[in-house]
C-alpha cells in the first residue's frame, strides 16, 4: 500500500453505493421506498430530471453504462410493461423518442441501446418500478477500460448532462 507498482489508478468511489444496495426499495410497494416514486417529488436539478410529462418522465442513470444514459419511466409505480395503460404506453414510446432525439442534438449519439430488464431475473435492478434505458453510443466507444478495468470513464457530471439535455429536449417528437 503507497508503494510505486506502475498501476494507474482511476477512482470511482460514487459506484460503492450501488454495489452496497444504498436507495434499493425494500419492497415492491410504491410505499417501500422506491426512488422513481421519489424522485418527482423533488427539482428536476435535484432528481436528475431531465424532462416531465404527463404520465411519464425521463431522468439521467446515477450508474451509466455510457455518459448521457437516461431512463424513462412511468410515475404510476408498476412493474411489468403490460400494466401500462394506453396513454403511459405512447407518452414512454414519444419520451424514448425525445430522448433519442436529444441525445443526438447535444452528443452527437451514433446509435442507441434501448431496452427494459422486466423483473430481477431479467437483470432489472429495481424491478418494481418499470424503467426503460435510452443509452446513447458511438463508434469506437467500447475501449479497454470497461474490458480490461471494468470501468467507464464518463467525461461530464450527471448534472451538467441533465442541463445539457433537457437544453434541448424537443417540444415535439
């Protein structure tokens, strides 16, 4: 420990509170201390919101899998997409596509990864409350550090990327 071994060292101090289960709900209720549930209720500079609808809203990833990675979700607390109503289905569809959208204005997104981990099982990591990620891409953008040091390296903070995108998050689709 102190000693020169010619590792360098990158820090990511801020991903200990996922891998701890830190503001995981402890139940399946709405009640049980969900995050999408409370984060609404709260600025959108603070939740990391970067755009509301009327059923649905769009917030940045506290733990991207690539910079600019958002989720949209529905503020009724549900589970599985077929509890979505018709109205929650098409706002989450138009807000996937704002995302989209946004993400290529402000980055310059090449492509995108899109997709909704249904129950734990599936890999969700709160499955009570339906999410779906909008994780923009370039080319080239796999290096070795997610290969070889199983960390990415995000080159903005959260906040900055929120005020980014919601700068310009489209009024219409």
């Amino acid at each position: 420990m102190g000693e020169p071994d010619g590792f360098g060292r990158l820090w990511t101090p801020h991903r200990i509170a996922y891998i701890q289960g830190e503001n995981k709900p402890t139940g399946p209720g709405s009640g049980d201390g969900c995050p999408f549930c409370e984060a609404p209720k709260h600025s959108d500079e603070e939740s990391l919101i970067v755009a509301r609808g009327t059923s649905v809203f769009a917030i940045m990833n506290l733990y991207p899998y690539n910079g600019g990675h958002m989720m949209v979700m529905p503020y009724r607390h549900v589970a599985d997409y077929t509890e979505l109503d018709d109205a929650e289905t098409a706002e989450l569809a138009l807000f996937t596509k704002k995302a989209m959208t946004a993400l290529r204005k402000a980055s310059g997104a090449h492509g995108f990864n899109l997709g909704m981990n249904q129950g734990s099982a599936a890999g969700a990591g709160i499955a009570a409350h339906l999410h779906q990620h909008v994780v923009p891409r370039w080319g080239g953008d796999t290096n070795f550090m997610p290969v070889v040091g199983h960390t990415k390296v995000l080159p903005q903070l959260l906040a900055d990327t929120r005020k980014m995108l919601a700068d310009v998050w489209p009024e219409s689709a």
